[in-house]
C-alpha cells in the first residue's frame, strides 16, 4: 500500500515538472531566440526549459525502474522542511513591514538554528555576515533598494 501511494504522488510530480519544462520550451521557442551575441527572449527560458523537462524525464523513468519503496523525507526531515518552508512564508510577509535588514537578520538566524548549527555565536555569524553582504550587495553596488520598514 505504502508503495502505491509513493509510485501515485512522486510519478504525478516528476510528470507535471516534465509537462512544465516542455510547456516553459515551447512558450519560449515563440519568443524569439536572437543570437548568443544579442539574445533574444527565448532563449534563456528555453533552455532552463529544455533542462527541467530533461531532469524530470531522467527522474520519472529512475523513480518507474524502482523496485524499493523508501520514503522520501523522515519525520524529522519533514519537520524541518515545514519549519523552513514557514519560515521563508513569515520573511516574505514581514519584510514590508520590519524592513530587509531585521527581518533577513532574525530569518537567516531561525535557517541555522533549524539546520541545527550549535551555539549561539555561530549562528549569529552566519545570519549577520549573510545579511550585511545581501546588503551591501543589492543595496550599495547594484542601487537596488531594499525595503526599509516603519524601523528604517
């Protein structure tokens, strides 16, 4: 039973993201390619297109040859995603509000305390060092403005 319910949701999503990239390809084909001096539109999307319809195909036929049943995330490897996945839901939302540098700086410290990273130092060093260089990335040498919130 357990092998049915695998074979039915891991070939259902191998075979929409093969139906995507095929879908992405073909919707890109009509864009226009240009040249690799001057691209076009479709060129770029085409072949992140063609890339994803061949990976799912590769990965729908690997997961078809299976003969073993094994689940695809543990408990505590479902724990995680979920809590990363609320985590990434909370920064979107928060961030018009507490502004790039609180909310990206308090998220990156909840990803490694998730991952499990021990202490407290490190953690801090990773979710600070990340912050300041997205900062000074986007904020400083490409002029993108990041948003500042009721705190900035």
């Amino acid at each position: 039973m357990e092998k049915a319910s695998r074979f039915r949701v891991e070939t259902c999503f191998d075979f929409l993201m093969l139906v995507l990239g095929i879908v992405i390809a073909v919707v890109s084909w009509g864009y226009g390619f240009g040249s690799f001096g001057r691209p076009g539109p479709g060129l770029y999307p085409f072949f992140i297109g063609a890339a994803i319809a061949l990976i799912a195909f590769f990965v729908l036929v690997s997961n078809l040859r299976s003969a073993t049943a094994k689940p695809v995330l543990d408990q505590e490897g479902a724990v995680t995603l979920i809590l990363m996945t609320a985590t990434f839901c909370l920064w979107i939302v928060a961030m018009p509000l507490l502004g790039y540098v609180v909310v990206t700086l308090l998220t990156a410290f909840a990803f490694c305390k998730i991952m499990k990273l021990e202490g407290w130092w490190k953690p801090l060093a990773v979710s600070g060092t990340t912050t300041l260089f997205i900062y000074l990335l986007f904020d400083y040498w490409m002029y993108i403005d990041l948003p500042r919130g009721i705190l900035g």
